[in-house]
C-alpha cells in the first residue's frame, strides 16, 4: 500500500488505478490490485467525497513491488501536475464553494524541494487520505485468507523451484555481515 503523498496543499483524492497498470505486470498480481482499487473508490463514494483515478505507472514507490508480481495499491494527492479547472469544479460541487482549490496551480509546490515538510499540508485532504488507508488497511487484516483475497487464482514467484531458494537465519546473514 503506497501513500507517499498524503496532504498536498492543493490536492486532490487520487486513488491509483489498477487498470492503468504497466503491461508487464505479472497477471497473478492484477485482481487483487483491482480490488485495493475499488476498496479505496468504494470508501470516498460512501463518504460523500470527490475523487481522481491517478496513474498507476510505476513512478512511485510500488513500481518495483507490482513488477515483481506483488500487488500494489494506494492513495496519492498529487505532487507536480497541475490542478485543472475540471478538477477544481468538480472538488467544490462535492465539497462546497471555495474548498476545491486553485486551478491552474501545482498540486505539491514544495514537491521533492526543502519547503517540503508537515508545515504546507491540507490539513482537511491529509485526515480523509488517513482515514481512507485506515479502512482499506483493516478491511484486508480482517480476510480469513488475505493471500487467496488478494491472489484469487494463485501466486506465482516466478521461481521454478522454491525448495531452492536460499534460506537466512539472520539479517547479518542476509546482507553478508559480520556478527558482533
């Protein structure tokens, strides 16, 4: 679950979109991000809440997770792109006058720079972004059987033999250092 941009101050409710997945992700790992998908879609529709399909390609921090065939999902409030006047509208229809934002604005201004930091959040758009991977976070601890939730059909590690996979008893192990 990747929520690398929580409180953009001009942000915007982005769920990443498990059908604008890169084509080489692993087929195993695309139903149960549909699924996180929905569960994110399905929690703002139930709270009254606007909301953006945003990309889901690979440019953040899951990238490397869903093209192993790990499946991935998340919540992004933007970060570089700018707010359109479509968006703006839209945010104030379900939000209220004024609360929508700025068109033709960065979303993130201070994105990747210094001035990023807790002081330029949306205090409003970082509590509803919490609270969303908050219910999606409990609603897959409580599946009986979270694997087969999220693989309905199997998971393959693309690993012909597991039995040959190296097994480490420590970290040092692992990373090949020295125990102390």
């Amino acid at each position: 679950l990747n929520y690398d941009m929580l409180g953009s101050p001009n942000y915007m409710f982005g769920i990443y979109d498990a059908r604008t997945a890169n084509n080489n992700t692993p087929a195993h790992a695309l139903p149960g991000s549909h699924k996180i998908t929905n569960l994110y879609r399905e929690w703002f529709i139930r709270q009254n809440l606007p909301w953006n399909n945003t990309d889901f390609s690979g440019r953040s921090d899951y990238g490397p997770f869903l093209a192993k065939g790990i499946v991935a999902g998340g919540l992004f409030s933007g970060a570089d792109d700018m707010k359109s006047l479509d968006e703006r509208n839209y945010y104030d229809k379900m939000l209220g006058q004024g609360l929508g934002g700025i068109a033709g604005a960065i979303h993130d201004p201070c994105y990747h720079r210094a001035c990023d930091s807790i002081q330029n959040i949306n205090v409003f758009a970082f509590e509803k972004m919490v609270q969303a991977a908050a219910y999606v976070l409990e609603y897959l601890a409580r599946q009986d059987d979270l694997q087969k939730w999220l693989y309905p059909e199997g998971r393959s590690l693309g690993v012909k033999n597991q039995q040959s996979q190296r097994k480490y008893n420590s970290i040092n192990e692992y990373f090949g250092l020295p125990y102390s």
